[in-house]
C-alpha cells in the first residue's frame, strides 16, 4: 500500500532533527507554501541546500502564476483540493523516482 511507505515530519521536528545542515534521508518533501514559521519556498531552498537530490513538492490552495518565482524551489506542484487521490499518489511518486535517479553535473 502507498501510504504505508511514507513517513511525515513536521517543519519543526524536521528543523530540531537536522537545523538544515545535513541530510533528512528522505526522498520527497512535500511543503506547503504557507507555513508559519518560515515561507515554504525558503524550506525548499534550505532543503535543496542540504540534499540536492530531494524532490520537493509544493502543496497549496493559493493561485499561482505558472511563472512565479516562488514555484522555482519546486520540482513538483499540487493545488489544493487534490481530487481524487490517485492524482496526489502520482506525484508523490513521481518525486520519489526524480530523488532516485543520478544526479548529473
């Protein structure tokens, strides 16, 4: 089963583990661009920063322009509210197989 793969972390306890200086081990981060702490594009450059390989996943219900700069810390964006399932599952999965494939450079 998909969900029985999955390990969540909050901002917080992802910040007390690591402080964004070395590696989380996971393989996708799903980050909501509203948080309160920290804007979620600002985790998704200190995430990038740690691990280069991550996927990251923006998730939010606010509209965004295609072109906006706050979506370039993404590799990935759901738009809140997801639909069916299915559709979440296929781009959490798509992010895990961008984080196992080598990185080139």
């Amino acid at each position: 089963m998909f969900c029985a793969q999955l390990r969540v972390l909050d901002l917080d306890e992802c910040m007390d583990r690591t402080d964004f200086t070395t590696s989380v081990d996971l393989l996708a981060a799903l980050v909501h661009l509203g948080l309160q702490s920290m804007s979620g594009d600002e985790v998704a450059h200190r995430l990038r920063e740690v691990d280069a390989s991550l996927a990251i996943v923006l998730i939010t219900g606010w509209k965004l322009e295609v072109d906006t700069s706050r979506l370039a810390a993404f590799d990935f964006y759901l738009h809140k509210p997801f639909g069916p399932l299915q559709r979440a599952q296929t781009v959490v999965q798509r992010a895990v197989d961008l984080h196992q494939q080598p990185i080139e450079g």
